[in-house]
C-alpha cells in the first residue's frame, strides 16, 4: 500500500497534466446509466478553453445518460508498468456547450485528430447529430509512477 507521502510525491503539477493531456491520444468517459450502472467509452478530445471537450451522437447512450445526470469521469492514462504509470482522473460536470461556443470547440476536438486544416464548414455539417460538451471540473487527481523511483533515491528533481 502506498503511503500518503509516496501520494503526494507522485502528483503531477499543473504543467505536467496540461503536458499529458496534450499528449494522450484517447480518453475514458465514464457517464451514469439510469440504473445507476456507470458506462464507460473510450472517446477521443481537446482541451478547449481549459476545459476537457468532446463529442458524441445526440442518441449515443452516454448522451442519454448525461440528459439524466450530467456527471462525470474523465480518464487519460499511459504506461505500460507499474513503474511507467502516470494519469490524470477528472471528476466532473458535462455542460453542453452551445451558440458561437459551440463550433469553435468542435473544431479544436476535430484540430487534434485532423492530418490536415480543418474546414469549420464541414465541421459544422459534421456535428448537426451531435452534442459538443464541456467538463466543468470539480475535481483531479493525478498520478506519476515514474516519480517513485527518484522519491525513493532522494531524486525529486527527476
């Protein structure tokens, strides 16, 4: 069991969070169902105006069970051992984002996977059957395994 000094030496600082979720290609997002039986999807998203966004088909089940109960967990982790696990779990509410909010934030969840320029004209055809949503955070918790091994050498630095 860890520690609570080891918990806190392995938190990421803001910059290390901001730096893995600009990294990380997919999120997991975990909505309630309305049996109270959480729904997890791998989804792909921007950080937009500071905020986790993404999208989803307006009659996709995690935009039903949002309707419902607007909370959240977003998930973006990498590593393959345990020695090389960092993440960053988001706790929160999905607002739906709307009016002249609402393209430019398609856009830069549309931005990250593109090869190419986007055209927000198509984007705009693109999103007509969906809903773009923000997370609005209440709470992150954040993890580096990585940091283990300097904490244990005395090597916070590293």
């Amino acid at each position: 069991m860890m520690s609570r000094a080891q918990r806190v030496s392995i938190t990421m600082s803001a910059g290390e969070v901001d730096d893995l979720l600009a990294t990380a290609r997919t999120m997991s997002l975990a909505t309630l169902g309305s049996g109270g039986w959480p729904h997890v999807v791998a989804m792909w998203f921007a950080v937009h105006d500071g905020s986790i966004t993404f999208m989803a088909f307006r009659r996709s089940q995690k935009c039903r069970n949002l309707a419902h109960d607007d909370r959240v967990t977003c998930l973006v982790e990498t590593g393959t051992h345990y020695d090389e696990l960092r993440g960053v779990q988001i706790r929160g509410r999905a607002v739906e984002v709307v009016g002249d909010k609402r393209l430019p934030a398609a856009c830069a969840v549309a931005r990250r996977y593109s090869d190419g320029p986007v055209d927000p004209d198509e984007v705009a055809r693109q999103i007509r059957a969906r809903v773009v949503y923000a997370v609005t955070p209440i709470a992150t918790v954040s993890w580096d395994h990585r940091k283990l091994a300097a904490a244990d050498s005395g090597d916070l630095a590293g």
